[in-house]
C-alpha cells in the first residue's frame, strides 16, 4: 500500500509540475491559436492527473480535504474546456452530471469548514472559502444550463475566467508544499486573492478589447 501511495504521490508531483509550468504557455500565446491550444490541452490533462491521483491518495491515506479539493480544482478547468465544446449548443449531461458533483463537494467543503472552526482550527477558513466559492461556481453553471446566456462572447469569458481559476488553484498547491514560512491559511489563500485580482483586470482588458458590455 505505501509503494501504491508513493507512486501515486510521483504522479500527482510531476503532473502538478507540469500544469504549473505549461499553463503561462497557453495565457500568453494567441487566444486560439496553435500554441494555445496545445498548452491548454497539456495543462487539462495534466489537471486531470493531479486531480485523480489526489482523490486516490485522499481514500487511501490523505483524508477527506484533499479529495474534495481535487473534486473543485478539477471542476474548474473542466468547465473552462467544456464551454468550448457547447458554444451554440445546450449543455450536455455531462455538464449537468459535473455541476451536482462540484456542488455536493463543495458543499461538502462548507461543512468540513465549519466542523474545524467550530474545533477551533484557523484551517476551517480554506475550507469555507474554496466550497463557497466552488459552490457559488457550480449554482451559476446550473442557472446557465437553465437560461443560457446571450451575451456576445459569454463562452469566451467563461472559458477565460475558469482556467485562470484552475491555475490559481494549480498555485495553492505549489505554495502549499513550498512556502513553509507563511502561516498555514496564507499559504492556500494568497493565490486566490491575488488571482482573483488579476482574473478581474485580465476580464477588464478582454471586454474593453472587444466592446462588451460588463454584468
């Protein structure tokens, strides 16, 4: 069982490594082009490494936290490809199927949050955070499947918005393992604060650039 969980473990690393890396790759190079598609393709699967293997490692020894923050992270870049596929069509089951699942694990989030603060643990911030915000993502993804939006270009920002999001968490992990000398929660919010921050300017500077209306 440990060899299972080591390799797991290797895994999990070189393909967090490797989203990490690839993923400036697909923001910088032209929206669409060749480059971008191809570094976004190797940044979703790599994702989908990350987020496989951190659900296998959370039933076999590291709890219930990071199997649900695999279930988020993963949502996120999911939907930011997914939109791609259903620009002018109605969501799919899948989609469907993906929301319940991304809601039910971040609700899941609140409560494992609320059950650690309660205890007295800071750490049951990280929790609250991520599932609220992983459950106000998966809620909105529902309302859309209900009453589509017909903003021009809303797929466009979607799909821009959500693989920032996933990115970001892609940093929480990193700074997680590497920066010990920031106080726990600190260590996973930062990057949420300050790509959330960036994630609004980038947003900002695409509907400027194409004269969309914000909201």
């Amino acid at each position: 069982m440990d060899f299972v969980f080591q390799a797991l473990l290797w895994a999990h690393i070189a393909a967090g490594v490797i989203a990490l890396v690839v993923a400036p790759g697909a923001m910088l190079t032209q929206k669409g082009g060749w480059w971008h598609r191809r570094w976004g393709q190797i940044y979703f699967w790599s994702m989908g490494v990350v987020a496989s293997t951190a659900l296998a490692m959370s039933a076999l020894r590291s709890g219930l936290f990071l199997g649900l923050v695999a279930v988020f992270s993963f949502y996120l870049a999911f939907t930011g490809v997914r939109v791609l596929h259903r620009t002018s069509t109605p969501a799919a089951l899948v989609d469907w199927a993906a929301a319940f699942v991304a809601l039910a694990g971040s609700f899941g989030l609140v409560a494992y949050g609320g059950v650690l603060l309660r205890a007295g643990t800071t750490f049951g911030t990280v929790a609250l955070v991520f599932g609220g915000i992983g459950s106000g993502l998966a809620g909105r993804d529902l309302w859309r499947f209900w009453h589509p939006p017909d903003a021009p270009r809303a797929w466009f920002f979607l799909h821009l918005t959500r693989m920032l999001a996933a990115y970001i968490a892609t940093v929480s992990a990193f700074s997680v393992v590497n920066f010990s000398f920031l106080p726990p929660v600190v260590r996973w919010l930062w990057p949420t604060v300050v790509g959330t921050a960036g994630i609004a300017l980038w947003t900002r500077y695409y509907r400027q650039k194409f004269a969309v209306p914000s909201g």
